[in-house]
C-alpha cells in the first residue's frame, strides 16, 4: 500500500442563497485556496474526482458545467461520484493507489437552495414501499430517534447535550452558519420540529462546497511539514428497506470502522445531520469518553449538501497539521437514518500502515 496524504482542504458554506452562485462560482475560490496551501497549479494535479447530484441539480450530467472550474485544455484525468466529497475522495485514493497518479484534488458541491430538496432526496429510499410514500429526510431521522427513545438507548436531553456541545464548539469556526449560545435546559424548552426532533436536532442545510488534496509519499512531504496520512479508510452500506434495519443501530459504521482501525484515535469528526445520530455513531464506531467528538462544531453547525461528509474529513486533517493531535477520524454518511457510512482514520505519522 502507498502512503497517500491529506495535504489540503478549503470549504465554502452559504447561510444566504445571494445572488446564488452557480457551481464554477462556487469551486474557483476553494481551488485557488487549494493551490495557494500547496504552491501547486492545475498542471501538478495528476487525477481530479467530483462528487455532486444530477437529481438536485435537475439535470444530466451537471457536473460536466463544474468541470470549467479546472479548465479542460490541457486536458485533465477526471471522474465523477454521485455522491458526497468523502467517495470521490476515496475513489482518488484508490487511483494513486494504483500507482497511476501521485496527486489528486477532489471536490464536491451542491445547491440545496436549487430545488425541494426533501423530495428529491427522496429518490434515494427503496422504489417498492418507500418512495411511493415520499417520507422526507427528517421525518425518517424523527422515526429513528423515536425508535431510540422508546429503546431506552438515548433521550432528549441527550440529543439537546449534543447539540449544545456542538454549537459551542462551533463559536471557533469561521465557516459555521450556525452556533451556540443556549443552554440545554433553554433548547428543550423550544417546540418541536419533528416529534421528537426540535429545530436545532437538525442540521442547517446549505449551499457550498469544498475540496481536497491528496498526495502520495514524498510529493506529500514537499507540500507540508505534517501531511495528515491515510491509515485506515473503509466504507459500508446496510439494507435498502428501513423496515429490515435496527434504526437504534448503524451496522455499516461499524464495520467501517473495523476496516479503517480506530484505535486510538484522538480526535474524531462525525457527519451526524442530526443529533441523536452522533450518539448511534459514537456506539458503532467505539469512540470512548477520552476522544473528542466535532470540535469544528460537526454537521450541526452547517450541512452543505454533498460536502459535509468530506468536509469532516478536512477538518479532522487540520487537527494533524497543526498539532493538536497525532490521530483523528473524519466519517461521513448518506441515505437515510445511517444507511451508508465511510471511516477515513488520519496520522501524523505513517507508521500506523494503510488498511
């Protein structure tokens, strides 16, 4: 296995939709930020992956538009994932991995401001029993956090401590749309959204985007001091129909942090869109009390469609580069109620060896 590092990582979140950017508007500021961090041009970038919705974009072939953010003469060694940043990160992984390239950058973006979103997510549920019914994403997340509720496995001061400890974190993030000040007595007073979800048990949704750069053994060293190196990455999926699955449970979690190895690991950003989901993660993935779940703030403080995922994983990259861990976990997910998950484990060293 190659050593493959995370040497760079920008991000873009929208609170406001003006003027509304169009994709290319929306990546040419994070590639600049991209290249600027590792001294590199277009011309060094040896494998370019998207990841981006046709469904929410409403048309075929929409990330082809986002490819005019690269500029396509000379032509570049581009793939696509219809699905969020952290896939197409995975898939550029694979690709140095085969010795083909030494270099990627990889990005993601989505407009949630573009159309009903819920009812375009909708598309993703099994086509015999479920997407006739059309259950938006949180009324499928409010099932699953009152199956844990009547399971005894969380409750909703749990779910409103989550959330309280992750919009205080999130105070120190510039990117964050939104941010703490309540207490947890002050947020279970608020009425509810979804019964038993209030509004703030869900993640904003936004407009944005971000990118990422991986690089492969020395070309990693000659960009940063303290690359953060992939050691362990794994993804899984559970089953299609929610009625065959333990909404208490997220087996494709666990599995993938079987594959990925999370021992030991310091720091761990999660992609929960919704609180009680980082307590079913923080089970499935063994986090004890010691590790350090979403300093960034996590998907609650802002969930750009088909960034977020990825986004933790650059987040849980920066805790490397500047020290203030030497093992981190960026996770990311999609369906509904955790039905696929994907364990990214980060080191600043390579001595842990790629799983």
């Amino acid at each position: 296995m190659r050593d493959v590092a995370v040497v760079g990582f920008a991000q873009r979140q929208m609170e406001e939709f003006d003027g509304s950017p169009t994709c290319v508007e929306l990546l040419v500021p994070l590639f600049a930020e991209c290249y600027e961090q590792t001294g590199w041009t277009r011309r060094d970038i040896g494998f370019w992956c998207s990841g981006s919705s046709d469904y929410l974009a409403g048309r075929s072939f929409s990330f082809v538009q986002a490819v005019d953010a690269i500029g396509v003469i000379p032509p570049v060694n581009e793939s696509h994932v219809e699905m969020d940043l952290a896939w197409a990160m995975y898939e550029a992984w694979l690709k140095i991995q085969t010795g083909e390239v030494e270099t990627a950058l990889v990005y993601a973006f989505g407009k949630s401001s573009a159309g009903l979103l819920r009812r375009t997510l909708a598309l993703q549920l099994e086509p015999y029993t479920m997407n006739p019914l059309w259950p938006d994403t949180v009324s499928l997340a409010g099932l699953q956090a009152r199956a844990g509720i009547d399971a005894g496995a969380w409750d909703e001061r749990a779910m409103a401590e989550v959330v309280q400890r992750s919009l205080t974190a999130a105070e120190g993030n510039e990117h964050a749309v939104r941010k703490g000040g309540s207490s947890v007595d002050e947020l279970l007073a608020r009425p509810m959204y979804a019964d038993p979800l209030r509004k703030h048990d869900c993640a904003p949704v936004t407009d944005g985007a971000a990118a990422i750069v991986l690089a492969a053994g020395d070309k990693a060293r000659e960009v940063r001091d303290n690359p953060a190196w992939i050691t362990g990455i794994g993804h899984s999926i559970d089953a299609m129909s929610m009625g065959t699955r333990d909404l208490t449970r997220s087996p494709s979690a666990q599995r993938a942090a079987a594959a990925a190895g999370v021992d030991g690991v310091e720091v761990a950003e999660l992609h929960a869109p919704f609180s009680h989901q980082e307590i079913v993660l923080r089970r499935e993935l063994g986090l004890g009390d010691d590790v350090q779940v979403n300093p960034s703030g996590g998907a609650l403080a802002g969930n750009p469609m088909f960034s977020a995922g990825g986004i933790r994983v650059g987040e849980a990259a920066r805790r490397i580069w500047d020290g203030s861990a030497s093992r981190t976990l960026g996770h990311a997910t999609s369906g509904p109620a955790l039905q696929q998950n994907l364990v990214c484990v980060l080191d600043a060293s390579t001595t842990g060896g790629a799983r």
